[in-house]
C-alpha cells in the first residue's frame, strides 16, 4: 500500500510539475505576444503546450548526434532550459532557433515558416532591448547564450539559390546573417572580468586552444603566398596597416590543420572575430575580401555538417564565385579551384 501510495504521489507531483511549467510558458508567451497572435500552434491548444513541445525540440536539437560543437551543444542542453523558465530573452532565442529548425524540418507548412519567423523577430527584439541595460555577471550568461542563438537562426538560410545571396543585392540588410556574427565577440569583451565564472568559459576556451588562435604577427611569415601577394602583404605589413592581414592571419592555418583536427568550433570563429573595416570591404563587395570569405566558406562546405549551416555557406560560396569569375580579374580567378570545387560551382568559362 505504502508503495503504491508513494507511486500515486510521484505521478501527482509530475503532472503538477508539468502544468506549472506549462502554466509559466504560458504566461510568459502569452503577456508577451498576445498582440502579435500567431495564427496557430500546429498540433498544440495553448501557447505553454506550444512552448514545451519547442523546449523538448531544441533538448533534442542539441543532443549529441555528431562530434561538431560538443561543448557548446553539452552547456546549452544541460545548463540553459532551466534558466529559459525565468528569463523571457533567453526563452524567445531558444524558440526562435527551435522553431526554425522545425520549419527547416517541414518546409511544406508555411505554418511552420510564420511561427519561426515571428519568434525570430520577438528574440531579436528583446535581446536588443536587454543589451540597454547594464551587463554583469548576473546576466551575461542569459545575454551571451541568447547572442550565440540569434547568430545561429540569423546565419540559416531560407533560400538554396546563390542568385538570392546579397552579393546581387543592394540591400544592406541582406548582409545580416554574417554583420550580426560580429555580437559576440562585442560581449565578450564587455565580460571579460567575469568571464571564469560563466557556463561558456570552459567551452570557449576549448574552441580558442590551438597554435595560431591569436596569431597577430606582423608580415607574411606563414600566409599563404598567393593571397598574400593579391592582399599587397609585405613583411612589414601590420593589422592596422591592411585589413586583409587579420583575416589572413585567422584563415590560414584553418587551411593548414587536417581537417580532423581542425574541429567545427574553431573554423566558425572566423566568422564572429573580423573586424569592422574588413565587412565594410565586404559589403562593398572587394574582390580581395570576397575572396577571403569564400575560402572561409568553402571550409565550412567541407567540414561543419549542422542543418543551419549547410544551405547558407554553400549558396553564398557559388554566388562569391559567380560574382568574383564575372569580374574578370584574372589573379582572383586562378584563386577560384578551391571555393568552387568545395561549393559545386561549375564555372561557366
């Protein structure tokens, strides 16, 4: 009888469990977009329904199915649901890349793309709206796991056509998915006197510990000749003095490291650590940095298999590759095999 009652008692207390947190997402998601009504939760009758079913998507998103971004995958399913309950910035980011994966997953139900769409919007503008505040330790960890979700649904793509890739546009905006990469390393810096106390500090310390993580030497010393010469580096040249030798310096030894060793981490940092005056370059489209970024992306071709990865980096390597062949600079062109082999690019010369 004992054991039975206490088997009574243990159903009781999970299913009240259950219902509060349904209760709390429910509350959270409905305060905060009641004015923005979804037109439907798919299968679920309220939005803290709605809310679990994304939350137990996202645990399975992040388990551990292949060796890329282990670490980052161990501290986001075991350290940032539970914290999600109670920081509505943090819960908007992981719905937003939960319900993106879904949409990516379904692509038939535009149900599915209107649900993504409007949590991506909703994270967005919360996250922003809590970086007004003051940063401390208090937040950071809410703040930089928000930041690393934002930056992953904002690099997925919705579209496998490179004629879309905003390298034919003239909207600035359709450089977002690389512009807003930038975030992270802006806060890391601001919380870098805390930064041992944070869950990410062990996994960024991992992704950071290689020989030429923070390589700033000056010259060419280990660059790869041909982009050194087309980027005019000398054995003088410094970061301050050419805004290629910074990205050169990062891209490298990406270039260099077998690949098994390399890891997915370490090749997607590149991203998150080019400096202003290089994206500007990119922005204007300059064929030296376009160059640069599609080495970068054919890396990332051949060596991150993540569902929000993929589409993105191989449109935008065949639309770099396109963009750079109809330049007609023959030095550039010659530079080509790479990318455009990693991508699938048939050159149309």
């Amino acid at each position: 009888m004992a054991l039975s009652t206490c088997g009574t008692s243990l159903v009781c207390n999970g299913s009240l469990a259950f219902g509060a947190m349904t209760a709390s997402l429910d509350h959270i998601l409905w305060s905060d977009i009641s004015s923005e009504r979804l037109h439907s939760c798919g299968p679920c009758d309220s939005f803290g329904s709605f809310g679990l079913a994304m939350l137990a998507h996202f645990s399975q998103m992040v388990s551990v199915h292949s060796p890329a971004f282990t670490p980052i995958k161990k501290v986001m399913r075991e350290r940032t649901i539970p914290v999600a309950l109670g920081e509505p910035c943090l819960l908007y980011s992981i719905m937003a890349v939960a319900s993106t994966h879904w949409a990516c997953a379904l692509p038939s139900d535009p149900t599915h793309t209107l649900i993504a769409t409007r949590f991506r919007h909703k994270a967005t503008r919360v996250y922003r709206e809590q970086l007004q505040l003051p940063i401390d330790r208090d937040n950071m960890d809410t703040l930089i796991t928000s930041c690393i979700l934002i930056a992953m649904f904002s690099f997925s793509a919705e579209t496998t056509t490179p004629l879309d890739s905003w390298i034919f546009s003239d909207d600035p905006a359709n450089m977002n998915w690389l512009s807003v990469q930038g975030g992270l390393r802006c806060l890391l810096e601001i919380t870098k006197p805390w930064m041992k106390e944070s869950i990410w500090n062990e996994p960024f310390q991992e992704s950071s510990n290689y020989e030429y993580a923070d390589d700033h030497r000056m010259g060419r010393e280990d660059l790869d000749p041909d982009l050194a010469d087309l980027c005019d580096i000398t054995e003088t040249t410094t970061e301050e003095t050419n805004p290629f030798h910074w990205p050169l310096r990062m891209l490298c030894p990406l270039l260099r490291i077998p690949r098994h060793k390399c890891g997915a981490s370490r090749i997607t940092n590149f991203m998150g650590r080019l400096l202003p005056d290089f994206v500007h370059l990119l922005a204007a489209k300059e064929p030296r940095a376009l160059l640069i970024l599609s080495y970068w992306l054919a890396l990332m071709c051949i060596s991150v298999d993540e569902w929000w990865v993929g589409p993105r980096v191989t449109l935008e390597c065949q639309a770099i590759c396109m963009y750079l062949e109809a330049c007609g600079d023959r030095r550039i062109v010659e530079l080509l095999e790479f990318p455009a082999r990693a991508c699938g690019y048939k050159s149309t010369r």
